[in-house]
C-alpha cells in the first residue's frame, strides 16, 4: 500500500514514517509539499490507499485543496491534519468529503490507531474538538460532565486509563505512569470493558475510536494515589 503525505514541513512528513510503517510492513510513503505536488504525486501512485493532507499546506485555499483531491480520487480515503482543531473546522472537513481530521497533537500510537479506523471504512474525528465545553465546565463530581453514553458510566479513573490504552499503551505502562499495580489496572479495564460494551482491548479501543469521544478533554490531570 502507497500513503501519501502532503505537508510542507520535511520535519512531519518524515517523523510519520515510522507510525505509518506500523499500518502494513511494506507500505511505501510518498510525500509532497505543495498541493499542486501531492495531486502530481497522486496521479502517478498505482496502489495508493490513504492521503494525510496538511490543512494550511500551500495551495489548499481552505479546502478547496481536499475537495480537488478527493474528485480525482473518490474512493482513497483523504485524512487532513492540523495544528489546531475546533468543531468547526472538523465539521466542514468532513461535510468536504474528508475520512478523518487528526490533530498534530496526538500520539504517534493514537494517530496509527486513528489511521487504522481509516482504512476499515469509518470516519475518525478528534473528539477533543467536540468536548471543549465539557472540559470547561467539569466538576469534581466523579463523572464527567457532557460526556455521551455509555462513557458517562466511567470513574474518572476508569477514563483516565481508557485514554492511556488508547494511547498505546500497555497495563504495566499505565500502571507506572498512574502509580498504581497492574493488577489494579487489570480490575479498572475489566468494569471498562463491561461498562462500554467490549470484549477485550482492542475492541475497546475501536469503540472508543468511533464514538468520537476524548477524554483527554474532559478530564483533569490525576495526581497518582
């Protein structure tokens, strides 16, 4: 598989190289800085799969950029991303034919596991852009505020290590970075797994990934118990 990357800062197009290898081990990346280059580099690819399409990138006019691309290539999934991701944004990115928006904020983990929800034909949005205002109105009750179901079932505990396995990260890992046992992790993960609706962790993951929910945005930094 052919991924294609247009961004005109070298310094992403080849820090991605790495996480996008994750997606198939023999997936070849092309680049391009202009959107001019990236149609030329398009045209000419013979087995591309996914387009990652920097928002500001030279040539884009908005995203007049997306909507050019995504008429010569109806049916390759285009993935914009971005410094910066407000709902709007993310919402007309979509209506324009986009199959995800990632922030250049996120992990490397959690953009490859975005990628990958890509390419099994769903959409991926940053649902951090469409929890703001849960982030700025949350208690300290022990739920968060504004959150769908069934997520507004979790701890805040339980959130927190859903985001961290999200992000990639395996149960002794969260252990450390929370200061907690893994068996203690072990225990959380299985009333999130009951709670949501998954089978195991990649499920959870999935379902996590789809339902557009971030609890990154709404949840506060936990001081370790």
């Amino acid at each position: 598989m052919q991924v294609l990357v247009a961004d005109d800062h070298k310094l992403v197009r080849d820090g991605l190289r790495p996480f996008l290898a994750e997606l198939d081990r023999e997936v070849e990346v092309l680049d391009a800085a202009t959107l001019d280059e990236a149609v030329h580099v398009a045209e000419g690819a013979d087995s591309l799969g996914l387009i990652l399409l920097d928002v500001m990138m030279p040539g884009m006019n908005g995203l007049d950029g997306l909507q050019a691309l995504k008429a010569k290539h109806p049916t390759i999934p285009i993935v914009m991303l971005s410094g910066y991701s407000t709902r709007e944004h993310v919402v007309a990115a979509v209506q324009a034919g986009a199959a995800g928006f990632i922030p250049k904020t996120v992990s490397g983990s959690a953009m490859v596991n975005a990628l990958r929800l890509v390419l099994s034909g769903e959409t991926y949005l940053p649902s951090s852009s469409f929890f703001e205002d849960a982030s700025r109105q949350s208690s300290g009750s022990p739920k968060t505020a504004g959150v769908p179901a069934p997520f507004d079932k979790l701890s805040r505990r339980e959130a927190e290590i859903l985001l961290l396995l999200v992000d990639g990260r395996t149960n002794k890992e969260i252990a450390i970075a929370l200061d907690l046992q893994e068996i203690t992790i072990k225990v959380h993960l299985r009333n999130v797994y009951r709670k949501i609706g998954a089978a195991n962790r990649a499920q959870a993951v999935r379902i996590t990934l789809s339902s557009g929910w971030a609890p990154a945005a709404s949840l506060p930094k936990l001081q370790p118990r």
